[in-house]
C-alpha cells in the first residue's frame, strides 16, 4: 500500500477545509483596498495616485494610490494608540511570563518539592476552565480591591485607583504562565541529561552547567514558548475586555467597540497589516530556532 | 546562606516555583474565592455588593423566583436561565461535531503527506489564525451579511442566468454563530488529530492490508482507534472555550441569542449584578470541569493537548 495514497473523498474535503479557512482572509484583505467608503460592497481597487477625489462614496484617487485606507490607519489617533498599548502589553507579558513559566517548568521537572502537587494543579486550571471565569475573576479582584482602597485612603477624582495597563499587563502574565510551562515542560521531558552530567563531571558547578549546557539546549523551547505567550498576548479579548480601563483600550477592544458603529475599510486595512507583523514574528522565530538547532 | 540553597533541593524547587505560585495564587485562586464569596452575597441598589450569605443568585439561576408569592413549587418557574445553559451546551456539541468532522479528513491528508510537504501543509492551517480573534469573527460579519459577500456572490452567480434573487437573512442567526465558532477553533482540532495520526506507523496499514481489510475496515479497525487520543484532546481544546463563549454570539447572532457567556458579561456590564453574574460564571466553571472531568476519565487524556 503506497503510503502517500489518499482517496478523492479525502482530497476534495481538504480542499474544501482550506478554502473555508483562506475565503473569510482573502475577503478581508481584498477589502482593505476597496474604493468604495462603505465598505458593503467591494467597489473595485483604488488605481490613481494623487490629490483625494471623491466621487459620491467611492474614493477614485488618493495619495496613496490603492494603499489609502493604510495611510488612513496611520492617521488615525486611536488606532495608532491601540496599537501601542497591545504591543506593550504583549511584550511585557511575554517576557515576564517566559522567564516565571519556565523557571516553574525547571522546578515541576527536576525537583521535588512540597507545594508541587499545588504548583501543578494551579497552572492546569487556567487552561481548563473557560476564560471568561478568569476574566470574571480578575475584574471582580481588582475592582474590590481598588473601591476599598479608594474609599479607605478617601481617594476622589484623578488620584483615584482604576483599571488600566498594570491590571492588564499582571491578567495577561497570569493566563501566559502555564502555556510557556506546558511547552517548556515538553522540551525538558525530551532533554538528555547526559550532557548536563557530562558537563558536571567535567568540574562545572550547577550555575555554569545551567548556563552553558542546560538553558542553550532548552533554548527552542523557551522560544516556542516566548512566541505563544507573545500571539496569546496579541490575540486575547475576553481577559483583556474585563481586566481593562480607561486609557488602556488595545486593537481587539477598538475593533469590537467599532463592530457596533460603522465600519470602513481602515479595519480590513489593519487586519492586513496585523497578518504581516505576525507572520514577521513567526518568521524571526523559525530563523531564531534554527539557528539554536 | 548560598551553600545552604545550593545542597537543598527541596528548596531550590520551591523558590524556582514560587513566582509562578505568587501569580496563580494572586490571579487565579483568591479571584476564584472572591467570586465564591460575592455570589452569595447581594445586589445593592447602586449596583455594589452586600456581603451576606444567600442562595438566592443559584435559585434564580435554577429558574425559581425567592420572592415568589404564587404557591407551590414550581409557581413562579421560569425556565429562561435553564434555557441558555442548555443552548451553550447544545451549541457546543454542535460545533465540536462539525469541527471533528471537518478537521479529520484535513489532519489525515496532512498525515500522510510527504514528509517534507507536512510542516508546509501545517503551516497553511495556521497562517488565518494570525489574524485577531475579533478581527476573523468581523470577516464572517463581511460575508454573510444582507449585502454582505456571499449573497452578492449568489446574487451575481443567478443574475448570469437571468434569475431573480432575494438576499438570504443570513447573520444575526443560530447558524451564523455556529458557522463562527467553527472557524474560530477548527485549528484546536486539526493540530491535535494530526500529531495522533502522524504517530501511526505504516507498518501498520500494511499489515491491515495484507489481511485482507480494505479501505473502510482498515480506517474504522486501525485509523481511527489509534487517533482517539488527538480527537479528544482536540474536543477538550474546542468544547470549553466554547462553552464560555461571547464574543462571536454578540458579533453575529444578535441580542436575541444569549449563551452563557453573554448572561455573565451583561450582568457585570449593563445588568450591574455581579452577585448574580459570579453566580453563573462559577456554574459555567464547575460544569466545564465536571464535563472535562468525565470525558478524560473515559477516554485518557493524551499528551496531544501539550503539542497543540
């Protein structure tokens, strides 16, 4: 039996699963070139270059020729903070999550201990349970939190206590940790420890045994996991929709807020340039572990 | 002090787990207590919380009124909350079948693949996902709205044989929010069913073949026992999140379809009851565990769920 045989009822729905896939992407992204302003019906491509012309909805030339709605984006002040806030948090989250989850994923692998059973039990449950009761919780904590102190210190106006980056930053943390554990966790599973031993009998203390042998051959996982904490980050709504407040609105919370007003195409022009930054990241990470490899 | 942590491995495990635990016990365990506490308390009229202790957030969500006047047990029964329970776990088995159905076929051709064509093949399935969870969910608002994609897509497709068409009602349906849950967490399942599959050896194929199975027997005998272990761990990856789904029912099933979800976000959003909305958002915990619990006590939990 040829063992790359598959049947045509196999073939044909694999090319159906992946045209579901790609339909809803190749119509978001054709979108973020449309000429028509609002958006319900692709109007053609915007061709011309030059001074802004309208013609009733449509635009018919621009600037920026077929990338207007792109340089409409970098004009628009609210996306462009959005898009700061969600990089901050992403990268705060991802680096401090990286470097707590796989310290936890070192202890739960190699060492014994007496809260282990609790420290394996608290990182299974955020993966397990739906994540709007973690969203649930974190707003409930942090909103008791902040109106006692705020009326405990008698706190009124700016000088009071509010949800906002920080709250976002440690919720976003708390949820990463136990997926960068989980795929470290793997890689420590697979490791062979006779080179640390190597290294050991050799007259390396633990430090530089750690050091030079254990984190470089960790190393692909530590980045695999640094790369889903970062997408996570990226990616979360339903954490951050609870766990934010003012001044700290990210994409997802902008483009939902604008899902219930009108929309134009600016949307579809950021969903592009977000498939782009993402695929630049993946990109830098595969060269990045390849490199370790 | 330095030699002290240096020979006491006990130790050295424990403060190498210590953030984690400060984090997890922070942001996990006392906000889960918290929640605890706050749904036996109650709504005061300004919208904050009276500490007390009452069951009667989890009677109203059983569908009994506590300050029911009409006699007998079920005199003021109101199955509204029962209801929305029931369509969350409906639609969640509904979409975890479709995306068991639809990721199963995918995952076997990329399974046996070439080997250097799999990772590209892969790679395809996860490239959409790139895109942000809101943002897919606003595509299919694009597609299937009145004048959306698809019914100008019919519309042209009659027109060309001289046809008459009226748009199709399509969003702001049950099924315009089961399509977007189906697309949001097919790749939950396809990676999982995959990395199962691909561990089949070949050997194996062939030793059913040489025995005579043909195609079908040898899928039902040999493909799909070997690959439990990926549908389950993907039906777990898709089933929870589902459950406590709100975001794609809001985008495109309209204020009429309500998950449990929606329930829990509007009482601590417009409703301002979080007594009542802690309430149900510890049921929905307590029941995705006890469903999880059960499903991997039947079926084992497989180490597919680290790889996805």
């Amino acid at each position: 039996m040829n063992p790359t045989r598959r049947s045509l009822f196999v073939k044909i729905s694999t090319a159906l699963v992946y045209f579901f896939l790609y339909a809803p992407i190749i119509v978001l992204i054709t979108f973020s070139f449309n000429a028509s302003k609002t958006n319900v019906l692709f109007g053609g491509f915007i061709s011309r270059f030059g001074p802004l012309q309208m013609d009733g909805s449509m635009v018919v030339q621009s600037p920026c020729g077929p990338f207007h709605w792109f340089c409409e984006l970098g004009k628009n002040k609210d996306v462009m903070n959005a898009a700061g806030n969600t990089m901050t948090i992403a990268l705060t989250t991802t680096m401090i999550s990286v470097i707590v989850g796989t310290m936890a994923a070192l202890a739960l692998q190699r060492y014994n201990f007496k809260l282990k059973p609790f420290t394996q039990m608290s990182l299974y449950i955020p993966i397990v349970i739906p994540e709007i009761v973690m969203g649930i919780g974190v707003l409930v904590l942090f909103s008791q939190i902040f109106t006692f102190i705020n009326t405990a210190l008698a706190l009124n106006g700016d000088t009071q206590l509010s949800m906002g980056m920080g709250t976002v930053i440690l919720s976003h943390i708390a949820f990463c940790i136990p997926f960068v554990t989980l795929v470290v966790q793997a890689r420590l599973q697979g490791m062979d420890k006779s080179y640390e031993e190597a290294a050991m009998d050799l007259g390396a203390n633990e430090l530089i045994t750690f050091w030079r042998v254990t984190l470089p051959m960790l190393m692909p996982g530590v980045l695999s996991g640094a790369l889903l904490a970062f997408t996570l980050s990226l990616d979360d709504f339903v954490i951050t929709f609870f766990a934010t407040g003012p001044g700290a609105t990210t994409l997802p919370i902008y483009v939902y807020g604008l899902l219930r007003r009108i929309i134009t195409p600016q949307v579809n022009a950021l969903s592009t340039v977000w498939v782009l930054v993402v695929f630049c990241a993946v990109m830098l990470t595969q060269w990045l572990e390849s490199r370790e490899a | 002090m330095f030699q002290r942590i240096r020979e006491n491995k006990p130790l050295q495990g424990f403060l190498l787990s210590s953030l984690s635990n400060l984090f997890m016990v922070v942001l996990l365990i006392i906000p889960l207590i918290l929640t605890l506490v706050i749904s036996f308390g109650r709504r005061a009229p300004n919208g904050t919380v009276i500490y007390t202790f009452s069951l009667d957030n989890y009677i109203r969500l059983a569908g009994f009124d506590p300050t029911c006047e009409v006699p007998g047990l079920f005199g003021c029964f109101n199955d509204l909350y029962i209801n929305i329970l029931f369509r969350s776990i409906g639609l969640a088995i509904a979409t975890t079948t479709f995306v068991i159905l639809m990721a199963y076929p995918l995952s076997y051709f990329i399974a046996r693949a070439p080997i250097k064509r799999r990772n590209t093949f892969l790679f395809l399935v996860l490239v959409p996902m790139w895109t942000n969870f809101v943002i897919r969910v606003y595509a299919w608002m694009m597609l299937l709205r009145t004048q959306g994609v698809i019914n100008g897509f019919l519309g042209w497709l009659l027109g060309l044989f001289g046809l008459n068409f009226v748009p199709l009602e399509m969003l702001y349906t049950p099924g315009a929010v089961l399509v977007g849950m189906v697309y949001e967490y097919l790749p939950f399942m396809i990676l999982p069913i995959y990395t199962s599959l691909e561990k089949i050896d070949n050997s194996l194929y062939e030793a059913a073949a040489d025995l005579g199975a043909n195609t079908l027997r040898t899928f039902f005998r040999v493909t799909l026992p070997l690959s439990m272990p990926g549908v389950v761990a993907g039906t777990i990856l898709v089933f929870i999140p589902v459950m406590g789904a709100f975001v794609v029912s809001d985008i495109l099933g309209g204020k009429q379809f309500v998950l449990v979800g929606n329930l829990i976000q509007r009482q601590f959003l417009d409703a301002r009851d979080p007594t009542f909305g802690s309430a149900a958002s510890l049921v929905l915990m307590v029941m995705t565990l006890v469903v999880t619990y059960f499903y991997t006590r039947k079926f084992g939990f497989g180490e597919e769920i680290v790889v996805a």
